[in-house]
C-alpha cells in the first residue's frame, strides 16, 4: 500500500474552527496594493479625486501572471503611490477613502459566458488568485489544461489547511458547500473539452470532520467528486504533497504541475470564482483568521480587502504587547513590519505572538543529526544546502547546490522547525534559491554575450 508523505505534526491550534466569520464595519480606508498576485504589478485606471464603487475595476492587469484590482469600498480615491511591502521592495498602492455607503458599481453583472475562452477571460476579469497564499492568478493555472501536452484527469480541490491557527479555508466550507458545488460545475461545463473525463477530489485533513460531512452531503449523488480524506499533517496543502497523498504520483523538479495530470486549486478560490460567475461580485473581500498567543478573543472576520490589520486588531483586543505579527500561517507566513499594512487576497490569517513565543533561540553548529533531511517532505538535502552556502567558487556552489535538491523545496520551513541547532534553514534555503536564480541569469547573460 502507497505510504502518504508525511511531515511533521505541529500542534494545529485551530482555535477559530467553531466561529463563524463575522463582518466588521466598512473601514474608512482601504489599501489597495498592485502586487497582490504571482506576476507584474497591475496597472492604475484611476485618478486621485475620482469616486468609486464596490466591485468597480481600478486597475488592469499587466501581463500573463497579472490580475485586475478592483475597488472594495465606496468612495474616493485620495492616493495612488508607493508603499514599502514585506519583502523589503515597494509596489504602488491606491488608497479608497470610504463613504461608508458601500454603493455597489454598476458593471458588477454575472458575465455572459458561451464557451472555454469566455469562461476564462470571466474568471481572469474577477480578480481571483490562489487565495491559500500561492496568489497565482486563477484562470491562468486553469489555462494550462489547454496544453495539448498535457491530459488532465484529476482536478485536486486542496481543502488541507494545514497551517496552524488557519480555519478560514473551513469556514468557506461550512458557510458555502454549495459555492464550491457551482465551482466543480462550472469547469466541468465549460472546460468539458479539457476536463470532461476529470475525477474532482476534495483534499481534506481528518482534523474537519464537520466540513467533511457537509461536502459528503453536497456531493453524495455526483460520482466524478471524491472526498478525499487525508492525514492531518503538515504541510499536507504543499501541491507536491497533495499530488503524492491523493494520486501516488510524484512531482518531478523543473515540470509544471498539469503535466502530472492534474491541476490543483484552492477550494476558497473555486468558492469565491463561483461566485463571481454567478453574480459578477469580483474578489472584494474574504476570510481573515485572527488568533495567536496575543490575541484575547480569536475570531474569524470578513473585511474587505485593503482593510488595515490594526482595523481588524481593534475587533479581537490584544490580551498581550505583540512581539511578531504574522501574515498567514506560522510555519509558511510573513512577518509584517506594521499593523497598518493592509490585508490582500492571499491573506488568509493575522496571528499575533506575544514578545516571548516571537523570540526566536540562538542557532548553533549543525550536529548532523539527520532531522531536516528525514522530515523534509520532498527529501533535500537541507543540512547540505546550509554547508554548500560557504563554497566560494560560485560555479562549483551552483552545482553543488542543485544537487541537493533545493529548488523543489517547498518552503514548509519544516527543517528550521526540527533542527534541533536552530539553523535558519529556512532563510538559508531561500537565499539559496536566489544565488540559483540569480546564476541562472548571469550564465544566461554570457551566453547571449558570447552569441
Ligand atoms: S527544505 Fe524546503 S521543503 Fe524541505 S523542509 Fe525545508 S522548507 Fe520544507
Ligand atoms: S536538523 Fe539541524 S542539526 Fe540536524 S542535520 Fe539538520 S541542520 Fe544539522
């Protein structure tokens, strides 16, 4: 029998699972920034001064990876100008003062949809990326079943929601079962050419036995849906995880994803597309998991986004000074500078630590006790990628480091949280993939040279 890949248990402190998302008032401001997906920034259509509505376009994407920005408030446009983001760069933003009226735009229709190609400019039109926290746009992954070379025949609804604390992914499935009912039908309608034959399995960990229920009763006469019950383990949502423990198929380094024959979408994104297809409502606003050691009362809340975290931090209470904010999960998120940055699509949760549990212990040498490597989930070679980090000789380094197997990584920071010495390996692994990155475009560079 095909073992799972299995990780690590971390303790899963879903806290929130029993709460249903409450709507927080209309803040009066939101921050839009243009970089809320994989690809270029999108591009500004307004001007400071103009007023807009709920749902109305703001701005255009801008190239293939890009999505469209639409406003999530009503009101003014006061600024439109660079914000610094959490990974040091800067990306333009437009800031919406709201009227507090919440007026809805007039082009939020349910689009007319005939065939493929209509059915994905929709959904390219509503905004939607990997709401999990990949924010790779929708329609673009979907696109890919179109590769002549490639013959999808499962389509994996990732339902894990493995991170800690999270429970935003579970409540979308609680509150709408039937919103990602629509989403299965609408792939299968209008992608019957691509998907037609595809078995739709709902990947889920055993720890929502609720959620479990409600989808086995939405789907019990639909024989193409599977609900696919996986071990509660993390980081079960890493899509080379997935495609392991639901298929027994394994993700080979340097292909993309539906060349394994299947495609992967987040059920809150297949929800929220949904939704738009049927009432063109673009992605204006979402689930937010607020919890963490310094939180008093957890919860789950609907803001728009561009909502500013400390709008949402008011609503919970802070029972402890915060030493970290965390966007996202514990293992795979991103600590934020300010509470004023606001949320975007992909922010599933704000966990608060407090100033003792966000310290993190000083490292020491490596031990070679093997840990890393063992709970790795796509088996690299961790402790030599922090050992091939001090070679000098950077064509010696790029091969070496290749070898271990660290461009497949996943970025679950697994390792960094076994090491029993505390190495960053985490950040290590992410400064290794950018030296691979950055080798790969200068030998590039020198090839052209040498054209
Ligand atoms: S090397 Fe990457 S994939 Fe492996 S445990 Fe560390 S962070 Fe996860
Ligand atoms: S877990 Fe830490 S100490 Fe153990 S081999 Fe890996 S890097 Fe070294």
């Amino acid at each position: 029998m095909k073992k799972d890949i299995s990780s690590l248990h971390v303790p899963h402190n879903k806290n929130t699972a029993a709460y249903v998302p409450q709507r927080i008032e209309t803040p009066a401001e939101v921050i839009l920034p243009m970089n809320m997906h994989s690809g270029h920034d999108a591009e500004p259509i307004v001007s400071v001064g103009d007023y807009v509505k709920v749902g109305q376009l703001i701005a255009r994407e801008e190239g293939r990876f890009s999505s469209p920005v639409h406003a999530t408030v009503s009101g003014t446009v006061t600024d439109i100008a660079p914000i610094p983001t959490a990974s040091g760069k800067e990306t333009v933003a437009i800031r919406i003062e709201s009227d507090g009226k919440m007026e809805v735009s007039e082009t939020v229709k349910a689009p007319v949809i005939t065939d493929c190609d209509s059915f994905l400019q929709a959904v390219r039109d509503s905004g939607m990326v990997g709401l999990g926290g990949a924010a790779f746009p929708t329609w673009a992954k979907l696109n890919e079943a179109k590769n002549p070379d490639y013959k999808v025949d499962t389509v994996l609804i990732n339902a894990a929601e493995c991170e800690p604390y999270i429970t935003s992914d579970h409540r979308m499935m609680l509150e709408h079962p039937q919103l990602i009912a629509d989403g299965i039908e609408y792939l299968r309608k209008y992608m019957s050419e691509y998907l037609g034959d595809a078995i739709y399995k709902i990947c889920i960990e055993k720890n929502k036995p609720d959620a479990i229920e409600i989808l086995k009763k939405t789907f019990e006469n639909k024989d193409y849906v599977v609900i696919h019950e996986l071990n509660a383990i993390y980081p079960q949502g890493a899509k080379q995880v997935m495609l392991y423990n639901a298929t027994g198929r394994v993700a080979v380094a340097g292909r993309r994803f539906p060349s394994f024959g299947a495609l992967i979408i987040n059920v809150s994104s297949l929800a929220k597309m949904a939704e738009y297809l049927n009432t063109g409502m673009p992605l204006v606003e979402r689930i937010v998991t607020v919890d963490g050691p310094a939180v008093d009362k957890p919860m789950n809340l609907i803001a728009p986004i561009g909502t500013r975290i400390s709008e949402l931090l008011k609503i919970t209470g802070l029972k402890a000074e915060p030493g970290k904010v965390v966007v996202g999960g514990p293992m795979n998120g991103t600590a934020i500078c300010s509470v004023e940055d606001p949320i975007v699509k992909v922010s599933n949760a704000v966990l608060v630590f407090d100033e003792k549990s966000a310290v993190l212990p000083e490292a020491s040498a490596c031990i070679n006790c093997g840990r890393c490597i063992e709970h790795c989930p796509v088996g690299i070679s961790v402790a030599d990628v922090d050992r091939m980090m001090n070679i000098k000789d950077a064509d010696k380094k790029a091969r070496m480091l290749i070898e271990t197997g660290v461009r497949q990584c996943v970025d679950c920071a697994c390792c960094s949280y076994v090491c029993p010495a505390n190495r960053p390996l985490l950040q290590i692994n992410w400064d290794a993939k950018d030296f691979l990155k950055k080798y790969a475009a200068e030998q590039k560079e020198k090839e052209g040279g040498n054209k």
